[in-house]
C-alpha cells in the first residue's frame, strides 16, 4: 500500500503536475517539507547469557528500520540497517538516520527490530515496542538473553557438484519477512568451498517456528529450499537447483525498442533474484528465476498444500527512472521453469496515464480525507484521498482496472467501502472518476479494564465467528477514555471485541450484533483481561515423553467457542501455550498424523493472567478406522475414473484416487465427523471441489459411502493459434478477476484437435479463456460466462498468441 502519498490539487482538475514529463511520474505529498527531515534513531542495551546473566562480548547486534513511507515491492530494501559488535560489558548501541512516516494510515507505525548472535548462541530476533514516531526515537535497556544455539552447515554446490561461492544461506521460518530478508534468524555466505556455518536458536517456538528451512540463494544461478534443519548433525551437501531464464523485450508505445532500460525480476518471497539493461535491441536477461518444479514443492511443503499459481509466479519490471517505485512501472507475472529458457510478453514503457477522481461520501462514512484508494488488487499500490475526497494515481499501465475505496484502519478483504471500473488507453489520462461509498453501520466501543477503568491503545475488531478467527474488521484504537469507533457491513451476524496490540491483553468477551446500513450502536463495552497460558509434558500411556512432535490442539470454551492451534514438543515432550482467553474450557491434543490423543482430565478453569501448569498429559493409542465408499455421478460427471478425495480441509495431502467405477477406500480414520471432497484432477483448488460428503465415524469401518458429485455448467472449449490451427497441450482456464489474478477454474488441456472442456461453478461469472504453462503461448482474449447449473457450451473458440521471444 502507499502511504501519504497524493496529488497536488492541480491535478485532481485534470492538470498534468509541474514537473512530470512522459516516462517520468512523480507523486506529491500533502506532508510539510519540514515532516520529511530525518530524525535520528537510537537503541541499546546488553547482550547476555540467558543461563548465567553474564555479558556476552563480540556478540554481533545488528537491527533495520521498517520505513512505510516507502511501502512498495523494494520496501525492505529500503530498510536502514547498522550493526555493531557488543563491548566487554556485553554493551551495544546502533544509529539510524532517516525520515519517518508522517501521513497516511501507517502514520506512526515504523518499526525497529534489532537481532544478535555469537558462536556457540542462537541468533535472537526481537522487535522493539513502541512503533517508532516522531518524539518516540530513542530506545534504551533493549536487552537481549541468549540461549545455547544449534550448529547449522553444510556445504552449497551446483547440479554439476561445484561449489557455489558466495551464496546467500538463511534461516527462515515464515513468520516475518522483515526476519527472512535480512536474516535475523540466521544468515551467512557461502565461501570458496560452499561451504557455510550458522548458529540458530531450536526451541522458541515463536521464532524458529514448528518447521524451518533453509534458503539458499545464489544470484543468476538459482534458489533452493532445504526442510529438516535440527534432525542431523550437518546439513551435508545441498545441490541448488539451476533456475530458469526470462527472456523478453522493452518497448516504447510506438512499439519501438528501448535501450539502457533496467529490468529486474523478484519472487514473492521478496528476493530480488537478477538484474539487468537492455541492450540496443531494448532485449533482456534474466538468468536464475525461481521456477518450476522447485517453487511447487517449496510452496507444497510449507503450505501442506498445493500452491495457487500466484505463489509460484515472479514478476518482471522495467524501469527507466531509477527513482521510480517498482508499484508504478510496467510489469508482468510468469512461471518459470527451472533450467529452461521462457519468453515474456513486451514490457511498454510510456504508455501509462494519471487517473484521478473523488469519493461520494454516504450516510456513515462521511469524512474522506485520509481514506485510501486500491489499485486492482495490489495493496502496495494504493493513495490517500484529500480533505474533498480526491485522488489521483500518477502512473497507470493501459487496460482495464478497479479502484477500491477502504478506510485507513481496516485495508484488508477485495470488497473495500465501495468500487468503480476503469478503462485506460494508452497515455490518456483519466477523469472525473467517481468512487460512491457504501453505507455502513458504525458501532461506537469502550474499552475497560476488569476494574471499569477506560483503556487506551485497544483496536476495536469485529469477527464473523465466536473464536475470533478467520477474516476480521478493524476499527480505529481506543482514546485515553478507552473510545473507539468501528465499521461494520450491514445484515451480518458479527462478533465486537478488542485487540491488543502488546498481546498481553485479550477480550473477555464479545458483543453479538446484526447491523443494519446507517445503524449507529452506541455505547459497546467490552472488558480486556490479562491473557493465560498453559504448559505441560506429554507422555504416553507407558510415561514416555512424546518428544518432537507437532501437535493439534483444541480449546472447547464453556460458552461454546472454539479454539485449534498447534503445538510442538521438545526433546523431553514438553510444550507451552501463551496468549489464551481466559475461561473455562477443555483441552484436547492429538498428533498429526493422528496415532496419539487425549485430553486434560476435566475442564479447566484459567484464570487472568495466569500461567496453569498442567503436569504430564497422557495421551492414547488412537484406534483408527477404515471409511470406503463410491462417488454417485451428476448430469455432469457420468465418467468416475480419475477423481481425488481429500479428507478434511486443514490440507491438500495425502489426497487419495478413486477407481475407474469410483471406488475409494481410506485406510485410517480417527473417531469423529470428517469431510470427504471430491476433485478433479486437473483442478485442485478451493475448498469446494466438485462434490463432498460428511461422515460420522465411531467404532467400526465405514462402508458404502455415497459421495455425489454436483451439477456444474461445462464449456467445450477449442483452442487455436491466429491462423486457426488446433493447438496442443493448453489448459482451459476460467478466473473470477477480469485482470486473471487470484485463484482460477482449470479445465483439461487440449487434444491434437485442440478440444479440451472446463467446468465451471454455476451463476457465477466468470472470464473464459486458456493458459499454456510452458509459456510458448498468451491468450489473446476472454469471454464472459455466467451459466446456469447443467448449461453447456458446445463449442467455444479460443485464441492464443505467440509469446514475445
């Protein structure tokens, strides 16, 4: 998202600003020249052994800055960063210099992480609280225990078995970006061997996380993904799959070539993986993509599932100014292949246009300055609104585009407050464009703690489950009198609580509402508590330790809400649990796989603030089950060979087949109720499927399962060339986005005679097309559907493009 960023009033008239010229776009800021002068940041404190509290000397601390102002795809890069080293009193002090985010909603929310390690320790991450702010700058006794680390090491090579010198290793654990870009868990270089060495830390679960790996990243060569870190000794030798190659081309609008023009490619784990300038020929390079099949299988493992395409792209940019945000330059997404060479579309430079516009207030939300505005469906490219409710993006690729108005506190979700369709054309700018807002309802919340006094610093939230999970609304942060204000989508069931950002406090309840559009409910109160936690040992019938394992857990509250999470074990089967909601509630732990289960021995009460230590826990042998069936076919499906069952949806595998007639069996089953879904091969995506069936398993095999298959709308689809040849091998696709971003419906790939067919989900639109996975081949354009349950579409054409060499 960009933040504090907006034209000038000139031109919200429609005016081109002063200063801009074609292929240079500059954005302006409402902030005070004087807002933009840096400040100056400092932080110490000691770093000591967490056993004996004695000073550790030669520690190496090192921190960075997390700067919003420059929020955009080279954010991190953009991150001042020191280090020093720890004097003989254990002593460390770093300096950072620069501007601070002055505007817009992620005003006051810069953060400071600072990191230490030494041989022999872990490598220790901890973020700094407060957020930095003008006035907030200075930060003292920032002190930093470390425990005895693990010995990580290995030695890096190529797929020839040379060593890769040079290669950048970190330790990553998924759990910040900030942490796996600059490597606060652990980083190092390969050296002329390949050989590398790193301390980390094993048993803090909040930092290592339950799985960690190893990256190793090796510019223009390739990128490689290592699991299994703390189940050997050394790493021994890691073979670094070769990555792929884009080629491709930069052009003006006139289709001319472009020379000295830099382009780069970048993962959306955040890595910048190559770099280069076109040539006179305005043709480029990019050599060590990420691609295919190693980005799949990372994504797959991590995940526990298979990765939509979007995870598995890169995106190529072209940039003429190098001051330019990478948001606002051409840009394509590809899937690479590893080892393999693919060609990109042509990269037009010049052709972008402003677009500005102003938001119509409604009956709720009637203040708009400040409020954002999105860019399709990137939150790095958003502006802010004025006092009257314009806006203006400076630089917008041709094309049809959405504009999605949010509130500065709640930017999550596609819906926003309210959406209006674009069209650009090449260098036309666009005008007058009008965002219509929705009316919302507005809940008016204090916050308090158990002695009715007023909190300040509490977000106000809203779920749409009692558990406080999945998706949330979020409001603005408590005053001094513990007021926050929240809006909410009218005629939904929603759950209001609070939110600390500390996390040391939680919500001891919430209020159940149903608003309605305009609705105003006054006085909410909510009560915040100290969180609790649980700790324990895990053991088996036969009292021997349950030692690293993971874990589910489920917490079942007296007042019906529900709670999973999960769990690991170390070396003796203990295991801790923090930030929990008070109550009285019944805890139940079983291990994934699930051949071990039990439960506390009665419900239990947890208090504020406490920390309940629970003892061993025993847990049984689980008796597991045999469930078999059949699929019942549709109108749609009388063909039941090929289908996939998937059991349950906390994850995609194991997925088991079933059998020509469509017979499945599933081995092993614990006791309970369990979802089985049933998918086509070809598209194993969202949660849906193509049919699904619930069983109750209890204390036998379950057999003679029926699992039906629904009715969806099926398309034959034929795919040709620009000469109407038959081509093949091309997967039919469909996507819900008009631009084919997010998660897509994927048909058969085509035959000899180009005929491949797609089933598509009925009353919903839907925009028809193809997608060639080698990349030879782009689509040239789509067809909207919208087909009702059991229509076919006998014979659809669609046409593909050569892709740019």
């Amino acid at each position: 998202m960009l933040c504090g960023l907006i034209a000038g009033l000139a031109a919200m008239a429609g005016q081109v600003p002063a200063g801009e010229k074609e292929g240079l776009h500059l954005r302006f800021s409402l902030a005070k020249p004087d807002d933009d002068k840096p400040v100056e940041i400092t932080v110490s404190g000691r770093i000591t052994d967490a056993k004996t509290s004695q000073p550790i000397a030669g520690a190496l601390v090192r921190g960075f800055v997390v700067i919003w102002r420059h929020r955009g795809p080279e954010l991190l890069q953009k991150c001042p960063y020191q280090e020093t080293r720890s004097d003989r009193q254990g002593r460390y002090q770093l300096r950072f210099v620069t501007p601070l985010t002055v505007s817009g909603p992620m005003k006051g929310q810069d953060g400071l992480c600072v990191y230490a390690g030494a041989p022999g320790y872990e490598t220790l991450p901890l973020w700094v609280r407060p957020s930095l702010a003008p006035g907030k700058t200075d930060f003292a006794e920032v002190n930093l225990a470390l425990r005895a680390g693990r010995l990580v090491k290995g030695t890096v090579v190529d797929e020839q078995g040379k060593p890769l010198a040079g290669a950048v290793v970190t330790v990553q654990s998924g759990l910040s970006g900030g942490w796996a870009f600059f490597g606060a868990l652990g980083k190092a270089t390969t050296n002329g061997k390949g050989q590398f060495e790193i301390w980390c830390c094993t048993d803090r679960r909040e930092v290592i996380g339950s799985d960690p790996w190893l990256q190793v990243l090796k510019r223009g060569y390739g990128i490689g993904f290592f699991w299994d870190l703390f189940k050997k000794d050394s790493m021994g030798t890691l073979i670094v799959p070769k990555g792929g190659t884009i080629v491709g081309r930069v052009v003006d609008k006139q289709g001319k070539d472009v020379a000295g023009c830099e382009v780069l490619v970048r993962d959306v784990l955040g890595d910048e993986l190559d770099r280069t300038t076109t040539g006179k020929d305005g043709r480029y390079e990019l050599k060590g993509v990420l691609g295919e099949p190693t980005a799949v299988q990372f994504f797959t493992t991590k995940n526990r599932q298979r990765p939509e395409p979007i995870l598995t792209s890169v995106t190529v940019y072209a940039r003429r100014e190098a001051g330019m945000n990478l948001r606002d330059v051409p840009q394509y997404q590809i899937r690479a292949k590893d080892g393999r060479t693919v060609a990109g579309p042509d990269l037009v430079v010049g052709a972008e246009a402003g677009v500005s516009g102003g938001l119509v207030a409604s009956k709720t939300v009637r203040v708009l300055q400040g409020l954002m505005i999105r860019l399709d469906y990137s939150w790095d490219n958003m502006v802010e609104a004025d006092a009257d409710g314009k806006f203006r993006f400076a630089c917008v690729r041709p094309g049809k585009h959405s504009l999605t108005a949010y509130l500065p506190n709640n930017l999550r979700g596609d819906r926003g407050i309210g959406r209006t369709q674009i069209n650009v054309e090449p260098g036309k700018p666009v005008e007058n464009v009008r965002i219509e807002l929705e009316a919302l309802a507005e809940a008016r919340v204090q916050f308090l703690d158990a002695k009715a006094n007023p909190l300040e610093g509490i977000t106000a939230g809203a779920t749409w489950t009692k558990e406080g999970t999945g998706f949330w609304t979020e409001g603005t942060t408590s005053d001094k009198d513990g007021w926050a204000v929240l809006h909410l989508y009218p005629g939904q069931l929603q759950y209001v609580r609070g939110f600390d950002p500390s996390g040391a406090l939680v919500a001891e309840g919430y209020e159940q509402v149903k608003p309605q559009a305009g609705e105003v409910l006054e006085n909410l109160r909510i009560v915040m508590v100290p969180t609790a936690g649980l700790r324990g040992r895990l053991v088996t019938e036969s009292k021997q330790p349950v030692a690293d394992r993971r874990l589910l857990c489920r917490l079942d509250y007296a007042d019906g809400a529900r709670k999973g999470q999960t769990l690991a074990t170390d070396s003796s089967g203990r295991f801790e649990m923090t930030g929990l909601v008070p109550g009285i509630v019944k805890l139940v732990i079983e291990t994934d796989p699930p051949e071990l289960s039990g439960s506390a021995a009665s419900p239990l009460e947890i208090k504020p603030g406490e920390q309940k230590d629970l003892g061993d826990v025993a847990l049984k042998e689980v008796k597991l089950y045999k469930v078999s069936g059949r699929l019942v076919g549709s109108p749609t499906f009388a063909d039941l060979g090929g289908f996939k069952i998937r059991l349950g949806l906390r994850q995609w595998e194991p997925m088991l087949p079933a059998d020509a007639q469509g017979r499945f069996v599933i081995p092993k089953l614990r006791p309970g109720r369990h979802r089985l879904t049933a998918y086509l091969p070809f598209n194993l995506r969202t949660d849906r499927g193509v049919g699904h069936v619930d069983v109750n398993v209890t204390d036998k095999d379950v057999e003679d399962v029926q699992l039906p298959l629904e009715t969806l709308a099926t398309v034959h689809v034929r795919i040709v060339d620009e000469a109407g040849k038959p081509l093949e091998g091309i997967s039919a696709a469909a996507w819900w986005t008009e631009n084919h971003t997010g998660v897509f419906t994927e048909g058969t790939k085509s035959d000899k005679q180009g005929r491949a067919t797609l089933y598509l989900y009925p009353d919903q639109l839907q925009y028809v097309g193809a997608h060639d996975w080698a990349g030879k081949y782009r689509l040239q354009s789509h067809k909207e559907m919208n087909l009702k349950q059991g229509q076919v579409v006998k014979d659809h054409t669609v046409v593909m493009l050569p892709a740019p060499e």
